[in-house]
C-alpha cells in the first residue's frame, strides 16, 4: 500500500524566532557590564582583595563560621525534632509547650536573641546549681556561646515547623500499621515515618543551613570572631572598608556555593529512593 504524497512537503521550514528571549538576554548582559564596568573603574584597590583573602585572621574567621553554622544547624535539628513530635503529641501539655516555644523563639529577632544571650550577666550575675556547681555568668556566656545559644535554639523553632510538615506528609496508614504489628510509637518514627518524611525534610533543612552560614555574621555585634569580625578588625586598622567586605563576599559566596551543591546531591540520593520505592509500588 503506497502512502499519497505530502502536500507540505515541499514547504519551506521555518525556525521560530525567540524575539523576547534575545532582548531578555541583551539586557542583563548590559545590566552585568554596566555593574562589572562600575566596580572595574571605581575606587577599589583590587590588590589589597587578593591580599587579605587568605590572611590567617579571614581564614579563622572563615573556620569559625563554618563550625559555628554545623554546630548551631545540629542544635537547631535536634531541638526541631523533639519540639516537632511534642506538637504532635496527643499530650496538651507538651503539645501546647511546643507552640509556645515556636511562637516565642520566631517572634524575636536573632540579633535580639544574641544580645539578651550575650548580657545575660546582667540579670543573673552567677549560674549555678546548689551544692554542685557554681560559675560566673560573665566567664561562661563567652561570646561563642552565646552565638551558639542564640542561633542554635531559634533555629530549632523553624526547623520543629519542618520537621512537622514532613511527619505530616507520610500516610496516616503507616502509623496504622506499625500499630497493628505493636510497634511502639517512637520506634515506628525512627524506622518508619522519619525516612519516609526525609523526601519533605531535607531541601528545606538544606535551605535554612545556608541561612545559617550567613545568620552567623549577625554574632560580630557581640565580638565573635567569624568571618565579617576579622573583617572589620582588619578595615578598621587600614581603612580598606569596602575591599574586606569584599573579601568577606567572596568566602560566603565560595561557603554557600559548595553547600548548594551538596545540598542538591543529597535531596538526589533521597529522591531516587523516593522514584525507587514507586516502582516497586
């Protein structure tokens, strides 16, 4: 059987013509020459950025950052968890304690939080526990603990809402059953509900990690020295204000860049179980 020719086969193919995507891309190429043109002609002594970017007093503030936001997001995680499952929890008690401490600790400002942390000395001069210890307020509440503190427990406000949200997306019959089985509760949330609900969990956790990397430049007003600490210390010796800024962008970009991509390698790994598991379904 012989197909009839194609009428439309001799017609001339013509390509669509992106007209908006061009002009789109002429214009942020001029916006990214114009602000490249800006920082290239202004007064800006680009040898003092490669100078000072690998100081040792940058490079221990860029330590510092890194261990204070891992330190701090472990808190936050684990404080997340348990106030998370509190606010489950068929308990008012602990189920209303842990809306209070979400509401508290998410209405305040985390600068506001780090200051109250960091004079604490001021309302309670001493910390201590009779006929166990006993330590002055002022030696404990360095400023590393305080950024500690402060950052660690406000993240764990936002971090119990995530975790809530991800207990919340797994199926309600796979609490029944574990039930059915006689699976205790905390055992069917570790074994069960949380790996499931780490599809749901884990681009958002990654999300306020970053946050946390730049929350961290919050804790120079109380004299912590991360990487905008050193910073400043170092303009304020030699007046090169916006060259050490610079040089403090440059490690937050290069920080958030390398946690960007291990954030997105790890919701890969999660996600492939996820796709997995569908097709054995």
């Amino acid at each position: 059987m012989t197909l009839p020719p194609n009428p439309y086969a001799d017609l001339p193919v013509i390509r669509r013509r992106y007209h908006g995507r061009y002009l789109s891309a002429a214009l942020i190429l001029l916006a990214l020459g114009g602000i490249a043109y800006g920082f290239a002609v202004g007064k800006i002594e680009w040898s003092y950025v490669g100078r000072f970017l690998t100081v040792p007093a940058i490079m221990s503030g860029l330590i510092n950052t890194v261990i204070m936001s891992i330190l701090a997001m472990l808190i936050g995680i684990a404080l997340g968890v348990v106030f998370a499952i509190m606010r489950l929890s068929s308990n008012p008690v602990l189920s209303w304690s842990a809306r209070g401490y979400v509401w508290f600790f998410r209405a305040v400002p985390v600068l506001l939080q780090l200051l109250i942390w960091f004079n604490l000395a001021l309302v309670f001069p001493r910390i201590a526990i009779p006929g166990v210890f006993s330590v002055s307020t002022v030696d404990l509440m360095t400023p590393f603990v305080a950024t500690l503190l402060g950052l660690g427990i406000q993240q764990g406000a936002y971090t119990s809402e995530v975790v809530r949200a991800g207990l919340l997306s797994v199926d309600r019959g796979q609490y029944e059953a574990a039930q059915s089985i006689g699976m205790p509760q905390l055992q069917c949330l570790r074994r069960i509900v949380i790996p499931q609900a780490m599809r749901v969990i884990v681009p958002p956790i990654g999300n306020e990690w970053i946050g946390m990397v730049k929350l961290t430049s919050l804790a120079s007003v109380i004299q912590y020295s991360e990487i905008l600490h050193s910073a400043q210390n170092i303009y304020y010796a030699n007046a090169r204000v916006i060259e050490l800024l610079i040089v403090a962008s440059i490690w937050y970009l290069l920080i958030v860049t390398i946690m960007s991509i291990l954030q997105g390698r790890i919701e890969k790994f999660y996600a492939k179980g996820v796709r997995h598991h569908g097709s054995k379904a």
